[in-house]
C-alpha cells in the first residue's frame, strides 16, 4: 500500500539547488553586459539597484508569475542606468542568467533514485512553481526528470503565485487525486508549506541545509525531511523490491470478447425477448446500482421483469464473440512463468464465476479486476489500484494495458507502463495510446 498516490513537489531547492547561485549569477552578468556599457556603474550600486526591482515587482505584480522575471529586471536596469536598449542584448541577458545557475546548479541527492522508485509504485507527479514555465521547463529538461513529472503547473497558467490554493487544486485535478491522496513537497513554509494547508492537503518541508533553508513557527508541516531517503519512508517506498516479472491487463469486453459494450449490444436487446419495456437508460442504471451494491440481484431481475435469470445470462453470455488478438496474448502470457495475467472489466462480480464456466481460458488469470470490489469503475484511476496492490513487486515500467477504451485508457496517462487501444470501433481522440491494434 502506498501512504499518498500523488506528490506535489517544488522545483527549485527541493528538487534542484538553485537559490544558492543567484547571487553568482548576478555578478556573472553584470560583468559580461553592464559592466562592458559602461565601467562606471559599480557592483555594489548594481546589485541594489537590482534588490529595489525586486522588490518593486514582487509589490506591483504580487502573486503573479512576472514578478519572476529576469527579463523584467534587466530590462528596469537598463532604462534605470539610461544605457543603450537593444533587444537582442535583453534576451542575451535572461538568457545567460539562467544558463550560469542551470551550469553551476544540481540534483539534492536522491532525487532520482526516489523518482524512479516512486513512479514504478504508480505515484503520480505535478511539479508546482512559481516562475515562468519556459524557465522551469529548461531546467527540468536540462537534469532530466521531464519523463518523471506528469504534469506542470505554473503560477502563470492558473493565475496566482503560491500560497494561493489554485495551484495545487489546480494540480490535483490534472492529476485526477483526492486532496487525502496527495502530498505537497516544497522548501518554502510561507509558500509550499502554508499553500498546501491552505488546500487541505498534507506537507513536508525539505531542508537540505543550504542557505536556502527557511523556518517558519507558525507554519507547521504535517512532516520534515533532510533527505530524500526519509521521503521514501514516509510514502512507504522505502523497502519496495522490484523484480523482472511483467503484468499483462487484459480488457474482458472489447478485448477476451466482443463487442465492447455488450449490455447495449446484446443484453438490452436481449430483454425484449423476455418481455421486458426497460429502457436502455434505465437499465444501464440499474445495473450499475447492482454493481455498487445499492441492489440485490433479485431486486435487479424484478426492475427489469425478468423471471428466468439464469436461462437470460446463459443466452447473454453465449452470444459473446472470443476476441483472437487477445486469446492468442493470453495463451501467450500463460506459457511465460514470468508474466502475470489480469482481466480487468466493469462486470458486476457476482456474474464472473458463472461466465468463467463457459470459457476455460477465463480461470487463467492471476487476477481479476471488478468494480464492486473497490467501488470504482474502470473510468476511475482508483479502480486500478486494486491491480497494483495485488503485485508490489512488479514495477509500473513492466504493464501493458490492453483496453478498447480510449477514455479508460486516458486514466492511466500518468502512469508508466505501455498503453494498447483495441479498436473495434470509431471514437473522439481523447486520447494517444502508444499503439492501436484492430480487432473488430
């Protein structure tokens, strides 16, 4: 089990140690640009001048991602001096600024290896900040974590800097997590830390030791760390093992069978045959109260005026076609002692042993996913949690998703692992699989 499935974490000093080279960076432009205008202006009037400005734009542009920008403040250094105003020569300044910190800057120790651990365990990533996207986006390219985070949020997108709550709701929502799901990482208590408790959302404040360390008393985080290594404990990665061992899910309707939707397809027409009125919008809503447990299934069979419920699944159940691409996968998968099979369908459970009767190749699994077991449906990213939990030693880079949902397919964006459409039909493109396989 995992103590959060979500992580919101701060870039620069929790991920990145940057602060540290501001002022080295500063200096680095002021003698490559400013001081090559004009010898006359000194560091320390420089450096003053530039203090003022950020402090100027951090009251005028208060909560907004340009108080951030270097841009702006060379540019006000530039009119401020009255020195020549070129452009090119704006752009080479911001530019040369952030590539000294990202030269002199680096990982705190332990961040990838947590990283790694964390997105083989099916935890999902958004990094929150609040300087400009284009900045942070360089920065996370340049050490290579872009293919651990899931997702960006700047202050600039959603419209105020932290300690507003919009950040990290806004987070959570791209995320498709619960505010009890998630953790807040960051180093700032006036912004990380008290953002996060203003979202009612759990926090850990990382002090590395660096000079950027802040502490705040009023400002209490649910935890502190000092290492990554403490991180992995308190999301109870520490221990975790992986293996060599692959995980196959298999869709049952769309995938073992079709068609993909059998309750429209067969069943509903199926009714009429029995006498039944029920119309399809009704029926799809009480099945789906049978499969959350609010109905029994005698209460079921009476909504829909069926009397013989077991001649009505059988004739159900014999009118599926066996889908070949993923017979000929699951046999596959059976022969490999290394690959684990699971079945994962929205089929009310209470059908399943009934169904698997039928088809021999259906007692195959190692696993079969149903709603009613954990209240959710295979739409809802905490459907497959039940999947993850049965296997926790088999690291998310190791599944292959078959589904014939692009929209279930989408759920599963943030996490590692290949993703496989089956297309038996035409649908939107919600969403871009890794690869799309013809079955109908």
């Amino acid at each position: 089990m995992l103590k959060y499935k979500a992580l919101l974490l701060d870039v620069d000093n929790t991920l990145i140690n940057t602060e540290d080279f501001y002022d080295e960076a500063l200096h680095f432009v002021y003698l490559k640009y400013f001081k090559s205008l004009s010898e006359l202006i000194p560091y320390d009037e420089f450096r003053r001048v530039y203090k003022l400005v950020w402090e100027r734009n951090h009251g005028n542009l208060r909560a907004t991602a340009a108080s951030h920008s270097r841009t702006l403040y060379f540019n006000y250094l530039l009119r401020y001096f009255g020195l020549d105003y070129r452009f090119d020569l704006l752009y080479n300044m911001q530019r040369a600024y952030w590539g000294f910190v990202l030269k002199k800057a680096g990982l705190y120790n332990g961040v990838i290896e947590f990283l790694e651990k964390a997105k083989n365990s099916f935890v999902r990533i958004a990094v929150i900040t609040d300087n400009r996207l284009e900045v942070q986006l360089e920065k996370l390219s340049a050490f290579r974590l872009d293919e651990y985070i899931d997702a960006v949020i700047t202050s600039e997108e959603v419209g105020g800097d932290k300690p507003s709550q919009s950040v990290f709701l806004f987070a959570l929502n791209e995320l498709d997590a619960r505010r009890s799901d998630a953790l807040v990482v960051g180093n700032n208590p006036n912004t990380d830390i008290l953002g996060g408790k203003l979202a009612g959302i759990d926090t850990c404040q990382f002090l590395p030791g660096t000079t950027s360390d802040q502490v705040n008393e009023e400002v209490n985080p649910t935890y502190k760390i000092y290492s990554y290594r403490e991180l992995e404990q308190i999301m109870l990665l520490s221990d975790r093992k992986f293996s060599d061992k692959k995980v196959l899910v298999m869709d049952v309707f769309g995938g073992v069978f079709l068609p993909a939707d059998p309750l429209k397809e067969l069943a509903w027409p199926l009714l009429s045959n029995y006498g039944s009125r029920i119309s399809y919008e009704s029926f799809v809503h009480t099945y789906n109260l049978l499969v959350y447990g609010q109905i029994d299934q005698r209460t079921f069979w009476r909504v829909l005026g069926v009397e013989d419920s077991d001649l009505f699944l059988s004739e159900f159940f014999k009118r599926l076609k066996i889908g070949l691409y993923a017979y000929e996968l699951i046999k596959k998968a059976r022969s490999d002692p290394d690959t684990m099979l699971v079945y994962a369908t929205n089929l009310y459970g209470g059908w399943w042993s009934r169904l698997a009767k039928l088809y021999e190749f259906l007692r195959w699994a190692d696993f079969v996913a149903f709603p009613d077991a954990v209240g959710y449906r295979k739409e809802d990213i905490d459907f497959w949690y039940q999947i993850f939990y049965r296997f926790p030693t088999v690291p998310a880079k190791n599944y292959v998703f078959y589904d014939s949902s692009l929209i279930v397919l989408k759920t599963l964006r943030h996490f590692w692992g290949r993703k496989v459409w089956l297309k038996s039909q035409n649908y939107d493109m919600v969403f871009v699989p890794d690869e799309i396989v013809e079955v109908g």
